[in-house]
C-alpha cells in the first residue's frame, strides 16, 4: 500500500514537529552517507537544530567534515551559486516548471479545438457564427497546413514513386490523370494496377463523413501515397 503523500507545512504542535525533527535529521545523516558510497564522493551535512547549542554533522569526525567543508569553500563563487539550492530557489524553480507546463497544455488544447473547428467547416458548418480571433487563429492553422503540404509535396518530387520505383521528379497535385501517370511510369503507357484480363481497377478507399474517396485512377493512386507517407 502506498504511503500517505506528506503535506509540507509547519507543524504546528510542538512535540510533533520535535519528534519529526529527530526522525528527519537522523534521515537525512543516513541519506547523505548512503550518496557518498554509492557515488563515491566525499559528503557531509550541517543540522542546526531550534535550541542546540551546537549542531549535528556528518561525518561526526570532524577531521574528515572540515575536508569537505574546506574544499567547498575553495570552490569558485560561480561553480558554488550553479548548484546550490535553496528552499526558495527549489520552489521558484518548480514554479517556472509548472508554468511552463500550464502554457503548454493551454496551447495543446487550443490546438485540438481548432482542429476540431476546422474539420467541422469543412464538413459544412457555417462560419458566420465565428469570432473575429477564432476566424484569424484558423485561418493560420490553415495556412500552416497547406506550408507542410507544400513542403511534403516538394520532398515527393525529389523521392521515388511506390509503384514503379522510379524517380517522380515533375509530380504536380491537380494535374491530370494521364500527365501524372506518365510522370510516374516515365512512358505513355498506364502503370500496370488494372487487372489485364477484366480491366477492373483497384477498390477505391472507404468513404470519410467529411472527406469523399478519390473519383479516378491516379487520385487512388495518390491518395495511397500520401497516406502512407504519414
């Protein structure tokens, strides 16, 4: 079972928080020395308690504390300001994080229902009802599209055809069946997808609530390969 997450907060009743103090503080020693042998570094810790006069260290030989003590104080100001944290630090830093966080999922889910909005319009919803900033923010995400579309497009022309394995250098989408076919195949002659004894062509793809199958033989064929360019 799954121990109860700690809330972190003043104790306020006095022997509590004493009880917690010991517990914590003889935690923290045992932490400390278990990082140093795993890493096999030199550790050390300072606990001030409320109402002691001196503190508790470990390494409790203080020999081998003012080692480490000594080497750290060596150390650059820049290298020591890097990696050292405080508590105020810790949680302005996981504050930045959260934020950061927060901005992200905003503009995920933004972007969903955009997306969303604009496969309604394409399936025929009016756009009249829309705001002037929704208008704009999809007018952009379509704009953005159409960049992608183009730049696949151009990746394409510089690949092979998955039918024919040759080049496809002069593909241009919206040009005729017969132009692009012969692009593809690199003769006049139609690519070998019918069948040569009932000349039947190739099931087209399944119907789409808003996007309709291709309606001819080289709007198939390119249907495929772009799906499977995905």
């Amino acid at each position: 079972m799954a121990r109860k997450k700690v809330k972190l907060s003043w104790i306020q009743n006095d022997s509590a928080r004493k009880t917690t103090l010991k517990k914590r503080r003889q935690g923290l020693k045992k932490k400390v020395q278990e990082l140093g042998i795993l890493c096999d570094i030199p550790t050390c810790c300072v606990i001030y308690g409320p109402n002691d006069t001196a503190p508790e260290t470990w390494p409790s030989e203080k020999t081998a504390l003012m080692s480490v003590i000594k080497r750290y104080i060596k150390t650059p100001e820049i290298e020591k300001t890097k990696k050292t944290m405080n508590q105020d630090g810790f949680l302005r830093t996981q504050i930045d994080k959260f934020t950061e966080l927060k901005k992200k999922i905003e503009r995920e889910n933004e972007e969903a229902k955009l997306n969303t909005l604009l496969y309604q319009c394409i399936g025929g919803k009016s756009m009249e009802d829309l705001g002037k900033e929704e208008t704009q923010n999809l007018t952009n995400l379509v704009d953005c599209k159409l960049l992608i579309l183009r730049k696949k497009i151009e990746s394409m022309r510089d690949s092979t055809s998955p039918i024919t394995g040759k080049p496809i250098k002069n593909f241009v989408p919206g040009e005729s069946s017969d132009t692009n076919r012969e692009v593809a195949d690199g003769t006049s002659m139609a690519i070998d997808i019918y069948d040569q004894t009932n000349e039947v062509m190739c099931p087209p793809p399944p119907a789409t609530p808003i996007l309709q199958p291709p309606t001819n033989y080289q709007d198939w064929m390119d249907y495929y390969y772009f799906r499977n360019q995905k």
